[in-house]
C-alpha cells in the first residue's frame, strides 16, 4: 500500500495538468506554478486516502452468430461463458474531492478552462 499512494498522487497530478487552464496575459510558467500551488493546497485539505474495494468473479455469458428460425426471429447459435475473476483492489477515495478543489482554487486565481 506505501508504493500505491506515490502512483496514485502522480496520476492524480496528470490527470489535473491534462485539462487546459487559460488567464489572458499569463505565461505557461506562471499557470504551472499556480496550478502546483493548487495541486500542493487541494493534497492538504484532501490527503490520499486508501480504499479498499472488491467484486466478486462471476460467469458472463455471450452469445455469437444468429440465425433466423422459421418465424422469422433471430435466435442464437452459439453461446459462450467466460469467467470472470474477483477484483481485490485499493483506490483513492479523496480523488475527486481533490479534483474539484484544484478546479475551485483555479477559478479563484482567475483561470478558465479552454
């Protein structure tokens, strides 16, 4: 779990960075340091917060290739069940609140997203 909270707050930091912040007048470099400052504020008020989740496995089942019967209705010819394993997993619950407060705090400073 101490290895996936870095990854976590990296991915988080990308996915914030992906959206484009504009301010008339503001230069690449001045955005980057607001956006941090941000991104530093919103890791303080919203620390990573691990959380453990599980699905169970379960059979799904699919069907390929149809025919028609006499009656006019397609019905399927073959039918195929796969299995599919449980999901034991851990992911951040604070993302999000993260999220909407790096956008709230970018507005403040008065940017907009392009």
């Amino acid at each position: 779990m101490r290895g996936t909270t870095p990854f976590l707050f990296l991915c988080m930091l990308a996915l914030a960075g992906c959206s484009d912040w504009a301010k008339p007048g503001v230069s690449p470099q001045v955005r980057g340091q607001d956006l941090a400052d941000c991104e530093t504020q919103a890791e303080g008020a919203h620390p990573v917060l691990a959380v453990s989740y599980s699905e169970p496995g379960h059979y799904q089942s699919s069907r390929y290739g149809s025919q028609e019967t006499s009656k006019g209705q397609k019905e399927s010819s073959d039918r195929v069940e796969a299995w599919i394993p449980p999901i034991n997993d851990t992911m951040d619950g604070n993302a999000g609140a993260r999220d909407t407060f790096i956008k709230a705090c970018m507005r403040r400073k008065g940017y907009a997203r392009h």
